[in-house]
C-alpha cells in the first residue's frame, strides 16, 4: 500500500515539473495566434461609429459604411 503512496506522489510530482515546463516555454516563445494578422487599417462606419478592418468596408455615397446587415440598409444620401 505505501509503494502505491510513494508512485502516486512521485507521479504527481513529474506531472507537475512537467507542466511548469511547458509553460515556460510557451511564456518564452509566443506563439503566430498572439501577433496582429496584418497592419489593415481601422475604419469608423458612418453609420454605426463602429471601427472595423478596411477589407469589411464599402464605400456608399462617399461614407464608409460597415458589413452590418442595419448599416449597409442605409441608402440615403446625408
């Protein structure tokens, strides 16, 4: 019953030099998901004041306008 004892603990032990390891690591070497995608550029919806990357934009009567379903419903000319 003691050896049990002694493998779950030392078991325990290893499990836990292991895992703090491992986060060392990543703590030293950031990983691709951490840095920004790309240097788009942020643009305000006219309509909504939202900021949201350049490539979800579209021009509409010379206001940017977002890919929001209710902004992109606006067809007037302010």
């Amino acid at each position: 019953m003691a050896r049990i004892l002694i493998l779950i603990v030392l078991a325990w032990i290893l499990y836990q030099i292991i895992k703090r390891v491992i986060s060392n690591a990543k703590a030293q070497n950031p990983t691709q998901e951490a840095k920004p995608k790309s240097d788009e550029r942020m643009l305000q919806c006219a309509e909504c004041g939202c900021h949201v990357p350049e490539s979800d934009t579209k021009v509409i009567n010379e206001r940017i306008i977002c890919n929001n379903p209710e902004c992109n419903k606006v067809t007037h000319g302010d």
